[in-house]
C-alpha cells in the first residue's frame, strides 16, 4: 500500500508543481523515494489504529 500510495501521490504532486518537464522522471523518482520513507512507517503505525478505530465503530451483528 505504501509503495503504490508514495508512487502515484508523489507523480501527481510533481507533475503539478513543475509540469511535464524533461526531467520529471528525475524530480519524480526522487520525491518517490523521500514519499516512500515516510509512507511506509506511517502505515505500519497508523494500520492497527484504523483497525481498532473501525472495530470500535462497526459492530459485527453475527
């Protein structure tokens, strides 16, 4: 989840900030690998609080 979610939001964002420049690939590969290392501690804490978030708020009527 991580790698998609930092790959497809850091390609937007920087194709927004600087356009269809001739060297996006560049400025996207590094604004990937930045957006990679927070994304994926990110998820690995925030994950089980959205799990317990959700168990709280949708009861299981079986």
């Amino acid at each position: 989840m991580a790698f998609l979610m930092s790959c497809i939001m850091s390609f937007i964002i920087s194709v927004f900030n600087v356009g269809f420049v001739s060297n996006i690939v560049s400025i996207w590969l590094q604004a990937w690998s930045f957006a990679f290392i927070v994304a994926f501690p990110t998820i690995l804490v925030v994950s089980p609080l959205v799990h317990k978030l959700v168990s709280v708020v949708l009861v299981d009527e079986n």
